[in-house]
C-alpha cells in the first residue's frame, strides 16, 4: 500500500509491525466486555520509534466499538462514555482549568465533529466567575470554542487557541477534530484520544500548524474519530491489489455521515463533560448541556 493517509496510531503500528519488529513502541489490547470496546494503549517512547511511525512520542489511546459505530442507541452507550471520560481523566495529570477547543467546519459534514462537540459541552468558566450567589466550588473551570477554518476566518486555529490560552489560563487544552483513517473498519467506529496534540488536517494532505504544548506552552490532548477514508486505500483493503499507477486520489465518506458525526460528537462531549464535572452524573449533566 503506497502512503495511506491515516491519523491512527494504531494503523501506522501495525502496518509497520507487519515488516519489521518495532521497538520503542509498547502496545495493550483489551476487551470491556459491558461496552463492547476493544481498547489499544500505544505508547511511543523513543524519538527513533516517532520517526518511524510518523507520530510524535505519547501515549495514543483507540477505543474501538466492537458490535457497530457509536450509536445514540446503543445499550452500552453510558458504558463507553465513562470509558471515554476515564481515559481522559488518566492523560489530564489532575487539570483543573479546560479549555475545549472543536476544529472544523461546521458546513461540511464530513468535517464538523469539532464544532458539534463543543455544542454539547457544558461551559462553566462564565458560571463560576459570575454567579457569586451560587456556590460552584465543585465545578470545574471549562470553556469552549470553535475555530472554524482557515478559509473563513483567516486566523490559523493554532492562533486562535493560543490567544485565548493566554486569555483564560487553561491548564489542559482538549482538540477535538475529524481523522481520516485506512482501514474501513475504523471508519466511524473508532475513537482516538492522545496526549500529543494534533496537526488539524494532516490526514488530508491539508496541515496546519500543530497544536501541542510546544506551540501553546499547555498540555493538550487531541481526541477524534476518523470519518474520511483514502479511497486508493479502502479499494485495496477490499479488492487486495493497489490502485493503477497515477490514479487520482480521492477521500470519501460513509453514506450514514451524518448520523455518524452526530452520534460521534454526542459521545466525546458527554465523555469530556463527565470526565471533568466529578461531581455530577451523566443524567444531570445531560440536563444542562
């Protein structure tokens, strides 16, 4: 397979480890049996191992629904979002103030995982420094912002997000982006989360300057699912030969976009909110978000 755009992690470690032996790289696998997940803890721990894999040095953790996508139905829905909310919690190293940041265009469905997600979040940062009759010691501090692209706003997003870094002070950034995948069975079904940061748009062949404590001087932890898939890819996966020399490349969606990208952002907005708010259940939080 000739260069198959992909932001996972796990699908850059195996494909590797598919020819040669990796090292610098450990990797986990278990199964959570009451919400249907398969779960991949890969951690890169050598600059060696983040050349070859194309990924900075961190933690990159994939939760994986085994019966289907993430659906808004689904019977173990509460399950995976506390599953979500805890793995959070383990790459946040005790944040206090959050600031929730959803890349993307609105307007374009296979791309607005971002700005949905910040829909449902429950901001409070305006909460605890107006409401002075209110006691809201036990919330914690979380703002929220949608960037938009560069070709609306003409601000890259790094920029943005690190204007208002100095702004309101976060101690943890939250990324929240579309992935582009190769292998169609993480196409909608998969969710990423890792304590690197993120290049809005690489898998894309669109990236934009990275967003990470480097260029935001704050930890900031990138979490997506992948909703494109490299056509040329996704025909060899099925068709097991490779696309004919000089073929256009060509990045397509799923037919059920549009429920997979709401359904998506619901479970990664309740996660972040319950990982966060600890002292609220999911039932209340899903009243005020």
């Amino acid at each position: 397979m000739k260069d198959p755009r992909t932001d996972l992690a796990v699908e850059a470690a195996r494909r590797l480890s598919l020819s040669r032996d990796l090292e610098g790289v450990s990797r986990k696998i278990d199964i959570m049996s009451d919400a249907q997940l398969e779960i991949a803890d890969i951690t890169i721990e050598t600059s060696a191992a983040a050349r070859e894999l194309c990924r900075p040095k961190g933690r990159y953790v994939t939760l994986k629904a085994i019966d289907s996508t993430f659906e808004n139905f689904c019977p173990c829905r509460d399950s995976r979002i506390q599953t979500i909310a805890n793995t959070l919690r383990s790459l946040a190293v005790g944040a206090e103030r959050i600031l929730v940041a959803g890349l993307g265009n609105r307007h374009l469905t296979a791309d607005a995982l971002g700005p949905l997600t910040v829909d449902k979040i429950f901001a409070t940062r305006h909460i605890k420094r107006l409401a002075h009759e209110l006691d809201t010691d036990e919330l914690t501090e979380v703002s929220a912002i949608e960037t938009g692209v560069l070709g609306q706003t003409g601000i890259e997003s790094t920029e943005q997000i690190k204007a208002l870094c100095e702004a309101v002070q976060p101690d943890l950034v939250i990324a929240v982006d579309a992935l582009a995948c190769w292998d169609l069975d993480h196409l909608g079904r998969t969710i990423q989360i890792c304590d690197t940061g993120i290049s809005p748009g690489s898998g894309v062949e669109n990236s934009r300057k990275e967003l990470s404590r480097a260029t935001l001087g704050v930890t900031c932890i990138a979490i997506g699912v992948p909703m494109v898939v490299d056509l040329a890819s996704a025909a060899e996966m099925i068709f097991g030969r490779p696309a004919p020399d000089g073929s256009e490349r060509m990045t397509v969606t799923p037919g059920s976009i549009d429920k997979l990208v709401k359904s998506a952002a619901g479970y990664i907005a309740e996660g972040i909110n319950l990982a966060f708010q600890k002292n609220m259940t999911l039932e209340e939080l899903r009243s005020l978000s």
